[in-house]
C-alpha cells in the first residue's frame, strides 16, 4: 500500500497542489510522487492549516529555508512577533518556527497560524514545560500524558510540522550530559527530556510511545521533524558517539514512520568544523535513508557573536552541496539575545544565499538559470533586471538610490570596466558631461 493510500489527507493536499508544485519546482507529478513515496521528499502541509500554501522539501526540489521566531520570558511581545512573521515570509523564508516559551502559547500559535500562509511548525515540549516551569516545578516532573495531548491539540489546531525529540535515548542523555563534550546538550527539547530520563531513570517516552505519536501525525499530515537533541554545540563535539548514536536512531524512526504513512524529516547539526561538514551530511544522509534533512547553519565556527549568521551560511552551502534539503536560518542575535526585526531579514537573507550557493554548485538548472541571467544585465548594466533578480531587491535599490541616474555603479564609475570594453563607441566610456574635452 502506498504512502498516499495510508495517508487521506496527504493524497488529498497533494491531489488540490500538484499542479502548482509541479511549476514551482520544475518537477513531474511522478519525480514528486515518486520521492514522497521513498522518503525523500515530505509534503509539509496539515489540512486544518486554514488557507495554508503546502511546500515540497527535499532535493530535487528547491532548497527550503525556515524562519524562528517566538517570544521568550525576558522579552514578551506577541505584537513583535507577528511583525517578525511577515519580516521574515517578505524576505523570502519558506517556513515559519513559532519557538515562544513565554506568555499564552496557545493564543500566539492560533494567532499565527491564521496571519502566516507558509507552513507553520512548533517544538511542543516547550508549552509542557512551561507549564511546569511557570508553576515553579521541575520540568523533570513533567507528565507524559500531558506531552501526547499537547501534541494531539497542536496538530488539531492546524500545526504543519513539528519538532520532537524522539530518537534521544536514556544511554544518548547520558553520553551527551556526562561524556566529555565540550559543551553536553544545548538543544532546549533535548535537554528537557535528557533531564526528564537521567532524573526519573526512565526511557524518553516519544521513544516508548512513538506508535501514539505516528497516530496522531497520520490524522492531520503533520510530517514529523525528528529532532536532534544532541546534536553538537560546539565543533570539537560533532561527530562523537552520542550524536550519531541518535542519529541512528532517527533513521530507525523514520523507516517506522514511512511504513505506517507518516511524512518524517531529519534534524542535523549544529556545530560542525568546516572540513567535517560533508562527512557529517553525507553520513546523516546514509543513515536515515536519505529522508529530507534539516539543519541548523551548520556553524562552521564557535567564535562569531554577532556575526553567526554568516558562520551559518558558510556550513549551509557546503551542506547544501552535500545532499541537505531545508536550512534553518540563524541571525545576528544567535547566542546573544532575541532577533529583533533586522535580525529576522539578515538571517532569512544569509540562508537564501547559502541555498542559491550550494544549489549553484550542483548544478541545479533553476540556479545556473539564475546566475546565467544576473551575469548578463551586467553585462548590460541592465539595473531593472538586476533588481528583479536579486536576492534582495530592496536593498540594491537602496544602495543604488544616490546615483539611480548613472549607468555604472559608484565604485566604477567612468572607470566602469564593461563600458570601457564597448567597442566602437569610445564615447561610451566618458560621461555625456565632458563630451566637450574630446575636441
């Protein structure tokens, strides 16, 4: 039985969307069947999204890029993060994270699953630990009932996909917290459930209850973002037995989920040192049956507050390059603070320059399309398309604005290397102004 059999509310998003993907990707209705089908493609798109635009994640495909956003207990605006919102699907970002951990969770979800057409994902963890936490509670008294009804409300409300943490073993927890990293377990889910199991010497219970879970996830397609609770958070802690012993897990959990009709993606690193990002991707890939892989940057650097979205970018080409199918942005204020609204546009930029870098060396014909257009209006310092292709138009015009009027751009000016190569027209190279001087 196909995936589409088993799963009604896949078959019937796919059956109302296929012509639109089909154009938007430049891919046949059968390459995108096809890839659903072995894993390696998911449909993000929960029916009970009212108004959602479902999208394709997983090469061939275009490379995806999701925006966090979300309150925290220091800084509670639910105003601010819906002018996030619509920052972030205007500077192209394909997907939402609402990852608030203060304030009404349940009001800031609704709310923005009507204001964002993009699909929209969670990490439910944090509104149960919430709610222990904000009772002054140890989230390692947390019930797990409490976590499988979240899971159902959330996914009832209309959530696309969600992030949980459910290949972290009580044996991974242990490693992760007391094995010799640098820096144990920074993932907030992971660390959650890692206290939750070394505290209560018990199994993670989205492990234990995986089965609740794919039921849950097989009602409303809510394809499920296997996390990666131990993924590292610094470089010299990528690639120990902890990381690829979820890892492994994971795969396992996918091959489940396909089986029962379940769309599963990978969540990946992380940290990772520049010469190990492809080794890291490639054997992810392998491990989870080449199933859509999420990643965050990779870091390729621990040493840039401030400046971590270009750290990110750097390891999100390479990644891309590597086989990796969605890039979760990172911002300015990774590691120092909350993004505010010109954090949330740098860091959907940077990711989409990642992507377009990483897609231009595969060879991807929509990327070498794109690059063959941009390197022929400069040739023809043709700024109106120039401006239609950029990544982000806005700015160009911007940057522009003082010498809109001029052909060349101010760096160049009448030393502008492709008027002076015009030839037969040496008046092209002296601006109309000085025409006298060639008497």
């Amino acid at each position: 039985m196909s995936i589409f059999e088993k799963n009604q509310a896949l078959a019937q998003l796919f059956e109302q969307h296929k012509a639109r993907l089909c154009e938007e990707e430049g891919l046949t209705e059968e390459q995108i069947r096809s890839a659903i089908e072995a894993g390696t493609m998911v449909l993000l798109g929960n029916p009970g999204h009212q108004n959602v635009k479902p999208i394709l994640v997983g090469q061939p495909a275009r490379v995806k890029v999701n925006a966090n956003i979300g309150t925290s207990p220091f800084h509670c605006s639910v105003k601010g993060e819906m002018r996030k919102l619509n920052i972030a699907l205007e500077a192209g970002a394909d997907t939402i994270m609402d990852l608030s951990i203060a304030g009404d969770l349940d009001d800031i979800r609704r709310q923005m699953l009507e204001a964002c057409p993009a699909p929209l994902g969670t990490v439910p963890m944090y509104g149960v630990a919430q709610i222990y936490i904000d009772r002054g509670e140890d989230p390692a008294t947390i019930d797990p009932e409490v976590i499988f009804a979240d899971v159902e409300k959330q996914a009832e409300q209309g959530v696309d996909f969600m992030t949980l943490h459910c290949g972290l073993t009580r044996q991974g927890a242990e490693w992760g917290a007391k094995g010799g990293r640098t820096l144990g377990i920074v993932s907030r889910g992971g660390s959650i459930l890692s206290r939750w199991m070394l505290r209560n010497d018990k199994e993670n219970p989205l492990l234990t209850g995986f089965d609740r879970l794919l039921d849950i996830a097989l009602r409303h397609n809510v394809t499920l973002s296997l996390g990666d609770g131990l993924r590292p958070g610094a470089g010299s802690d990528a690639g120990d037995a902890a990381q690829w012993m979820e890892v492994i897990m994971l795969g396992q959990l996918a091959k489940r989920g396909l089986e029962k009709g379940v769309q599963c993606m990978i969540e990946g690193p992380g940290h990772v040192s520049l010469n190990e990002v492809e080794a890291q991707i490639m054997g992810i890939k392998k491990l989870t049956n080449g199933a859509p892989l999420y990643v965050l940057g990779p870091l390729v650097t621990d040493t840039t507050p401030g400046y971590d979205h270009i750290a990110g970018a750097i390891g999100g080409a390479v990644a891309v390059r590597a086989g990796v199918d969605f890039l979760c942005y990172l911002t300015p204020a990774e590691h120092i603070t909350l993004p505010d609204e010109e954090d949330v546009k740098q860091g959907v930029m940077a990711s989409r320059v990642a992507a377009q870098a990483g897609e231009n060396a595969l060879g991807t014909p929509r990327a070498r399309a794109k690059e063959a257009r941009m390197s022929k209006a400069r040739m023809e310092l043709d700024w109106d398309a120039m401006r239609e292709i950029a990544i982000d138009p806005e700015l160009l015009e911007k940057r522009r604005e003082p010498h809109k009027n001029e052909e060349a751009c101010a760096m160049c000016g009448n030393f502008c290397a492709v008027r002076m190569m015009r030839e037969g027209n040496p008046a092209a190279v002296i601006p109309s102004h000085c025409q006298h001087h060639r008497k």
